[in-house]
C-alpha cells in the first residue's frame, strides 16, 4: 500500500540558497513511481512555490503554516485571516512603527520600510544558516517577487510577518491578537521562543533556542500539523522521512 509523504521545502526540498538539488527531484520522482503520493508541508503560501517546484512532480500541498491544503489542483481548505483581523494587525504594526509584510496566495505584500529593516534581519538569518556571502544579501533576493506598493488591508491574508524592535513586540502581540496565534521564527532574541499550535491534528509546542538580536514574529490563523524533523501520525497523513537527496526514496 502506497505511503503519503510530506516533505518540508526550505532546508529539506531546497536548500537555503534556494538551489533544488538533482538528487531531490530524482527521489520524489521515484517515489511517486512506487505508488507514494508527495505533498510539500511547508511555512510558504502558494505564491513563493515556484513552477521549478510544481514541475518535480507533487500531489499537492500544505501550505501557509497549514492554512491552506491543496489536493491535484482541488482546494481542500483554506482558511485566512478576516479582513477585520487584517486591519488589526496592520494597524498595531504601524502605530508601534514595526515593519512587516504580508504573505497571501497571491503574492508577499511589505510595508513601506520592510526592505530596509529587513535586509540586516535577513542578513542574519542567513549567517546562522550558514550561507556564503551572507553580509550582501537583500531583501529582493531573498524575496525575488515581493511586492513594495500594494494593498495593505486585503482579504486574502494567510499570515503576517513582522521584525521586532524587542522581544517585548512579541508578548505584546500575544496579548494583542487572543484571536490569532503568533510565534517567533527566522531570528534570535533573548530567551527561548515558542511556537504554538492551533491545527486539526491537535496541539503541539516546538521551542527554539536563540541568544540575543533580530527575529521576526509571524501572526497566522492556522499552524501547520507536523513538528521539526519528526515522525507524526497524525493530521493528514503520515510524515515518513525527513531528509534530503536519495535519502527521501521509500
């Protein structure tokens, strides 16, 4: 009987230099042969899967933290933030003048100084990943088609990202936002930070340890199912392997 395999994207299906390895494309490939069925279960809305992605050959996806599931090109669910919520959000982040964007289906939309705050934030990150050339990184290449003039109070939200200016952002925006779930990602700050589920599958806590510096909060409606190189049994279907290259084939 055929296995459902979910596969991360960022550091698992690519690497952090965005390159899609050979050895990937060759095991997902070969799995589907085997009567697997593939889905990517990842952080990125559908608008940052590119069509080098699609073209290896997928099921579908897990998308947006969870907020969006797509089964061979049927929407199964997708679930966002109101446009009541949207406001909200885009507001507070504004009046404590924080910079942020916004990741939906249809693009990744940043506030007006997003690009400057972020490029030693993204800069950092890319330094603990261990990527070369870390220091001349820009938010454009991280973010080759994010846009800079758009609309900011949308309908089609899937979760929102902000930098902080201090951990306290972060608390706050737990206290601010009771209807949402928000989580620290991508940076460091001063103690260990938490995220916290609110999927299908039930509830889960993922900690990560971090020291002092940047880091970004992400506002989302739904978190996804499956936990950082772990094996679940639960959600919708069975994480079978976590790894990279001919280590995916089953």
């Amino acid at each position: 009987m055929g296995k459902i395999i979910f596969l991360d994207v960022d550091g698992t299906l690519v690497d952090y230099e965005n390159h899609l390895p050979e050895s990937a494309v060759l095991a997902v490939r070969k799995a589907r042969e085997n009567g697997h069925r593939v889905y990517i279960c990842t952080g990125r809305s559908k608008a940052e899967v590119y069509e080098n992605i699609w073209e290896i050959g997928l099921d579908g996806m897990i998308g947006g933290n969870g907020s969006y599931v797509e089964d061979h090109g049927h929407v199964v669910m997708h679930q966002m933030i109101t446009p009541e919520q949207c406001r909200h959000i885009v507001d507070w982040l504004k009046e404590r003048g924080l910079e942020f964007y916004l990741e939906s289906n249809a693009g990744l939309f940043a506030s007006a100084g997003f690009e400057e705050a972020g490029e030693p934030v993204i800069q950092e990150y890319s330094r603990r990943k261990g990527k070369e050339g870390a220091d001349k990184i820009k938010v454009r290449d991280a973010f080759p088609e994010m846009i800079f003039d758009g609309e900011l109070y949308r309908d089609d939200v899937n979760k929102v990202s902000f930098i902080l200016n201090q951990y306290q952002d972060y608390k706050d925006a737990v206290t601010e936002f009771l209807d949402l779930q928000a989580g620290t990602w991508g940076g460091q700050c001063h103690c260990a930070s938490v995220r916290i589920s609110s999927c299908r599958c039930g509830r889960y806590h993922s900690f990560w340890g971090c020291q002092s510096g940047y880091s970004y909060v992400r506002i989302l409606w739904l978190w996804c199912c499956h936990g950082k190189r772990r094996r679940r049994d639960k959600g919708y279907g069975r994480l079978c392997h976590w790894g990279c290259g001919s280590e995916w084939i089953v």
